[in-house]
C-alpha cells in the first residue's frame, strides 16, 4: 500500500459535539431513571459529567487544541490551534471506521484523542488520512509510513 502526503484540517463539528453532549447527559440521567439511592446515583452521574470536556476536546472545533495533521513522508505534524507545530506519532489505538478516523496521538509525549468524521473533510482528504493512519497503525503494512 502506497500512502500519499496528507495535509489535513478538518472543519469544525457542530454535530458530533451536541451528540457527544446529549449522550454524557443521558448517561449522567440513567442511574437516577433507574432508581438508584442517591449515594450511588450521584458519584455515577458526576463521573460522567467529568468526562465531558475530555469528549468535547477530542472533536473538531472551538474546544479542540489540535487544528490540522500532515504527512510529508519523512513524518507526522500536527498544528495547534495556536499556530505551533509539533512532531507527533500516531499511537496504536488508533482506529480506521468507515465513517470515522479515531486518531490518538502523541502530543508533547502525552496521548491526545482526535476523533475526525467524514463530514469535517473532503472525500480525497478523507481517503488520504484514512490510509496514512491504516499504514502507520500497521507495522511494515506499507513501505512509505
């Protein structure tokens, strides 16, 4: 398999951020639909509010610290919103779907979660990153990456 350079920067993701906060509130609302005392429901509940922003800034958009990722052939780079680029790796436990890439990658030597729907790209851009993330999460899977 053959990878071709990819520079992408996704637009942002109105959607998937109001999916991602109708999902934690209806799961922050399940223990106290269910019946639970009180001394249960509420830590649960907290537990997933907490887990919020963390969904929040994996998505495209004003919460996200991560703006574009490129491949020139040589490596990964990613810009920050702040303008900055830094070398990254694209870790193991990122993940190709059909409609959506879940990148995790090393950002300073800290994991960082990027989760990038078609809708955010064009179809090539999309096809291109889907590939460069296939081949860098599968060792020796391509001579390029």
């Amino acid at each position: 398999m053959r990878c071709w350079p990819v520079h992408a920067e996704p637009s942002a993701c109105p959607g998937l951020r109001l999916a991602v906060i109708v999902v934690h509130l209806l799961v922050a609302m399940v223990p106290w639909a269910a019946g639970s005392a009180v001394v249960v429901a509420l830590p649960l509940s907290l537990l997933a509010l907490a887990g919020l922003p963390a969904g929040l800034a994996a998505i495209p958009g004003r919460d996200c610290r991560v703006a574009g990722i490129a491949w020139d052939g040589s490596g990964w780079t990613v810009r920050t919103v702040t303008g900055v680029v830094w070398p990254t790796a694209i870790l193991a436990g990122s993940r190709v779907f059909q409609h959506v890439v879940f990148c995790r990658l090393s950002l300073q030597g800290r994991p960082c979660d990027w989760v990038l729907p078609r809708s955010a790209f064009s179809a090539t851009d999309f096809r291109r990153l889907k590939a460069a993330v296939r081949c860098s999460t599968a060792r020796g899977a391509c001579d390029a990456c």
